[in-house]
C-alpha cells in the first residue's frame, strides 16, 4: 500500500516492516504484531513483514550472510523507515530466534529507524522484559527512537477460529496509542526529511535568475 510520506534520501514511499520473532505457528505475539499492522494500514504506509521462523535455520544460526533470504530479509530491514518487532517472552527475555535474526544486523541496523517493540507472555511476571531485555538491543542497533512498547499476557490475546482475533480493551487502546505514536514520529521524520531536501537542494544565485517580460 502506498502513501505520500517519503524517505529522507530519495522518492520512495515510507516503508513499515513487521517482524515477528516467534518461532510458533500459532503465535499470540504474531497476532498481536498483525493487529499493529491492520491499524498502520489505516494510516496508508507501505508495509512489509518477516516471519524470523520462515527464515532458514541453518544459515541463521551459522550466521550465513551468502544466503540469499537471509540477506534480502537483512535488506528489507535496511529499507524500511520503521520497524514493530513482536517476540513471546521466553525465560524471562525475549525468544532466541529473534536475537539470532538481529544478531545478523549490522552495527547500527536500525539507524535512524523508529521502533515499536510487542511481547505477550504467560503471565504478568515478566512485564518488563521488553524495556529491560529487548529495548537495549533495539537501541544498541542505533534505533532513533524506541516507541513505548505493549506487552500483553496471554489471556489478553485471545484467538478464536471463527471469530479470529479478541483482544482485550486495554490492550486495544495501549496498541491504539502505540501505533499513533509510531505514526507522529514517522510523520515527524518525513516533515525533517522535506525541511532537509528543501535546505540541500541547489540555491540559484539571484544574478543568474532570468525574467521574461
Ligand atoms: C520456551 C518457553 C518459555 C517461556 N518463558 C516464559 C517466561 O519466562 N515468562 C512468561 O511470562 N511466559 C513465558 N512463556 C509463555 C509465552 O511467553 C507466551 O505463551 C507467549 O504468548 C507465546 O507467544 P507466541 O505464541 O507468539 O510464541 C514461555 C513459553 C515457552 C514456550
């Protein structure tokens, strides 16, 4: 889908990825991940998203960066303008395969990205995993600004087959404030982004400007 916000660099239009970092089929956080996307579509954003568990295994855990999908998903994160990653918690921090995945980043993979990070859990005992265990890595990787991520326990993400997606209210207006966040700040960087072009763009000097009378 496509909207009129724009890289800093260049024409294309501003991209969303969604990267779920479960390994699990049915992954609560996934859906969770999802809800975000539905809402982002609203706003018009190109989005773009990766399943860490669809990702080759072997060359993810052998750090194999010749692999053609492993390096076109370590591109997809390069050109997206934002990123919302969604993990369970797993062992009181976030899961492994996530940080097999982010481990494979350069240096400063997120730079200049803002990030809206989303965990579900088993229970509320870890409800700082996010900020103490997954916010670090994000701002280690140069992330430009980390948005307040949602965490939710299981029973507040709730999958039924013919009814599909129920998500308890306050994590709908947490997810809802999460999204618009994520959307302020990309708007923001856009309207830099523009502020910027107008400043690098070539001045005519004003003896050379020409008046057709
Ligand atoms: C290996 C494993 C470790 C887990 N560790 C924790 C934990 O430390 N704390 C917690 O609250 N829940 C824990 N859980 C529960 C999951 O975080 C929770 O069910 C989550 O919603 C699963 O998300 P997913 O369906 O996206 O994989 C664990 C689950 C598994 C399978």
């Amino acid at each position: 889908m496509k909207c009129g916000l724009h890289n800093q660099n260049d024409e294309r239009p501003m991209s969303i990825l969604f990267i779920s970092g479960s390994p699990t089929e049915q992954s609560r956080s996934a859906r969770l991940l999802d809800a975000a996307r539905e809402r982002v579509g609203k706003h018009g954003f190109a989005t773009d998203w990766i399943q860490v568990r669809d990702l080759p295994a072997q060359a993810l855990l052998h750090a194999d960066f010749k692999d053609p999908v492993l390096s076109e998903a370590i591109g997809r994160v390069e050109a997206a303008q934002a990123v919302v990653v969604s993990s369970p918690v797993y062992k009181a921090a976030y899961a492994g395969v996530l940080k097999a995945f982010l481990d494979l980043l350069p240096q400063t993979g997120l730079a200049g990205k803002l990030v809206l990070p989303l965990a579900t859990a088993g229970s509320p005992a870890h409800t700082l995993a996010l900020d103490y265990a997954l916010r670090p890595v994000l701002a280690a990787l140069g992330a430009r600004d980390v948005v307040a991520g949602v965490f939710a326990v299981d029973t507040q993400v709730q999958w039924w087959p013919d009814t599909g997606l129920h998500l308890d209210p306050n994590i709908e207006s947490r997810l809802d404030a999460a999204v618009a966040s994520l959307i302020e700040g990309l708007r923001r960087a856009e309207r830099e982004a523009l502020h910027q072009r107008h400043l690098d763009a070539p001045k005519v000097p004003f003896g050379a400007v020409r008046v057709s009378t």
